[in-house]
C-alpha cells in the first residue's frame, strides 16, 4: 500500500489562517473608527462648502458609522458568524425581557440547524432603539450587510490603525468570533457555556481553536 506510511494532517501544526484575538483597546478603537468613518469618508471627499452640506445628508452617513458599530458590536458579543448576522431579520429578535436574543435561521447556520445566540441586556437596548429610529419591522433586516464584511472590516481597521497581521496571526471577519470567546474564556466562563454560545458540536474546538490566552492571562 504506497498510502500506508503516510501520516495524517495535524490541523494544530498546519493552519492555513492564523487569527488572533483583538484586544480591549483594539476593540474600543474599531467601534469608535467604524462609527466615525462614514461621515470622515464623505467630508474628505466633500469638496463643496462645509455650511452647505444638508443636516439630513449628515444624518445618513452618522446612521451608517451607527449600523457598523453595531454590527461589530453584535457579532463581538453573540459569536454570530457574519452570514448568520447578515440573514437576520428584526422578527428574529427578541430584544424584551431578562432573556433577549437572536434567532438564527437553519439556512444562514454552518450546520444547517436554526439556533438562538444571546444579547446582553445593554446590547439588546441599543438594537431596539436602532429598530425604532431606523423604522424597520417585520421581515427587513436587521442590518443592511454585504455578502462579505472583510472590505469593511479592513477599512475600519486601517482608520483605527489597528494592524491586520502581526506575528500573533491576522485580523479578518472570523477573527472577531475569535475574540468573542476569548473574552468569555478571560470573563471566566466555563466552557460548557461557551460552547454553547459558540454554538460547538465538540469543546475541544471551543478550547484550541477558539481561546487565544497568553502569558499575562495564565
């Protein structure tokens, strides 16, 4: 068998994509970028007077660096996957209660099965008045989202001057999953919960791939 002595892959030694975590500062300086960026964007390339410009067109653009924000906000705190964000509508949401959460529909999922991921309270709140201020209802999605976020997230990153890859691995759409469970691994969540947010079929996966602790957390 010319097969027999080959070894198997080793996915801990051979990783294609090697992310890394952001931290708490990183995320600060991403939120405050990403909300900032759409009206900065528009008034660099403005090249009319400044007094002229419309308080409805300033609205526009403040109401999309408000969308990103909360976009990076959800997806650092449920774990979502961006395509499972991208597919949610405002019925999906249950922002009411002691509970609140999102419904994820089967289609949108890695494993093809409808799942919930929870909000904090604070989040919720902040999703419900975006809802209301931004008049959506029903089936409409939550949030207007492309098919891919890395163009975005890039752009972002590059106006907070967070770096994309340095030697601890790179910062991409996943990465932000990446940091979600680190963050819950370092808040001291257990991880039987953290699986389950992360929504893992295994925990060794929640453990390996997912937990990016380093020498001043051990």
């Amino acid at each position: 068998n010319p097969a027999a002595n080959i070894e198997g892959a080793n996915q801990a030694t051979d990783r294609r994509h090697i992310r890394r975590a952001m931290t708490d500062d990183e995320i600060t300086k991403l939120l405050n970028a990403a909300e900032r960026r759409p009206l900065a964007n528009f008034m660099e390339k403005n090249t009319g007077v400044v007094k002229d410009i419309k308080p409805t067109t300033t609205h526009k653009y403040q109401q999309q660096g408000r969308e990103r924000r909360l976009v990076y906000e959800t997806l650092l705190t449920t774990a979502a996957r961006w395509s499972e964000l991208r597919a949610v509508t405002v019925a999906d949401c249950v922002l009411e209660g002691n509970a609140p959460h999102i419904i994820l529909r089967a289609a949108a999922t890695k494993n093809r099965r409808a799942d919930t991921v929870p909000l904090t309270v604070d989040l919720a709140g902040r999703l419900k008045s975006w809802v209301k201020d931004s008049a959506r209802i029903g089936k409409a999605p939550l949030f207007d989202m492309g098919v891919s976020g890395l163009r975005a997230l890039k752009a972002d990153l590059d106006y907070a001057k967070i770096p994309t890859e340095t030697d601890e691995g790179i910062l991409d759409i996943h990465a932000l999953r990446h940091t979600a469970a680190t963050r819950l691994a370092r808040a001291g969540v257990s991880v039987s919960i953290a699986q389950r947010i992360l929504r893992h079929s295994d925990p060794k996966l929640t453990m390996t791939l997912y937990s990016h602790l380093g020498v001043l957390d051990t």
